[in-house]
C-alpha cells in the first residue's frame, strides 16, 4: 500500500514534530481553500451518463465507491485529503483501516443521500448553494483542528 509505504519512509526520515507541524500547515491550507471554495482535486467526474441512467440507489453506491476511493473524482471538502496527510504524516500504520473506512463512509453517505427526495430534485447549477456551504464548516473545522494540533506541538 503507497500511503503505508511513504508514511513509514516519512517517519523514519522526519521527526514527529516536524511531521505534526507539516500537519498543521496542511490543515491550515486546506482549511483557507475550504472556505475560499477552492477545493483542491482531480478534474475526473462520475460520468454523466450513469447519473441519467442508474436509479437512485444504485447510482448512489458507484458514485460513493467513486468519491470513496479518495483520488478518482472531484472532491466536495478537502477533510479527505487531510485525513490521508495525517496517515503519511503521522500514523502510517492506520492507513489500511483510514482508507477503508473512509471509502465505505462516503459510498454508504452517498448511497443513502442518493435515495432522498432532495438528490432528485437537485439540478447541476442549483447545487453549488450547499456545497459552498459544506466546505466553508469543513474549512472552520480544519482551521479548528489545525489550531488544536498546534497546541500539541508547542506544549511539553
């Protein structure tokens, strides 16, 4: 597994603050992007055509294996790149769970969403409203942990 890998390389090669440090920042950036509605991610989409085919449910497991598998589509929130910065950076052993986890989450949160009155009545455009609104909390609680972590890094 890369992230394992690179983590455990990371570990060996730079100490624990340093790592928690690079944490912070990247939380810290992440967190502004958020709130700037600047997500970073890949410019890769679920294809239309299994949005205007597939029935809800159905629709909803492809896409949430599609967003869950963390590097194949656009991204709503950057927590998802954070959190797989916290396995490399400072808990490389939990990648396998973190990973897992995170995937099966966003399928079943997708899958379940998928199946609302709302997922149906959402257009292309008219989406945008909650979205801005999802990542300006997600940007307020990176900002939150980042200051939380900072103060492990400074205290004794």
């Amino acid at each position: 597994m890369p992230v394992y890998l690179i983590g455990s390389a990371v570990g060996e090669l730079v100490p624990e603050t340093w790592r928690v440090v690079a944490l912070v920042a990247l939380a810290v950036l992440f967190g502004v992007l958020d709130l700037l509605d600047r997500t970073p991610h890949i410019w890769r989409q679920v294809p239309q055509r299994l949005v205007r085919t597939l029935p809800a449910g159905t629709l909803g497991v492809v896409w949430g294996i599609d967003l869950g598998l963390i590097f194949s589509t656009q991204k709503t929130t950057s927590l998802i790149w954070l959190a797989t910065a916290g396995v490399v950076l400072v808990a490389p052993g939990s990648a396998p769970l973190v990973l897992v986890v995170t995937a099966l989450t966003v399928t079943l949160l997708v899958t379940l969403w998928s199946l609302t009155r709302k997922a149906a009545e959402i257009e292309e455009r008219s989406d945008r409203l909650w979205v801005s609104r999802v990542r300006r909390v997600s940007g307020a609680a990176m900002l939150l942990l980042a200051a939380a972590l900072a103060v492990t890094v400074v205290s004794p």
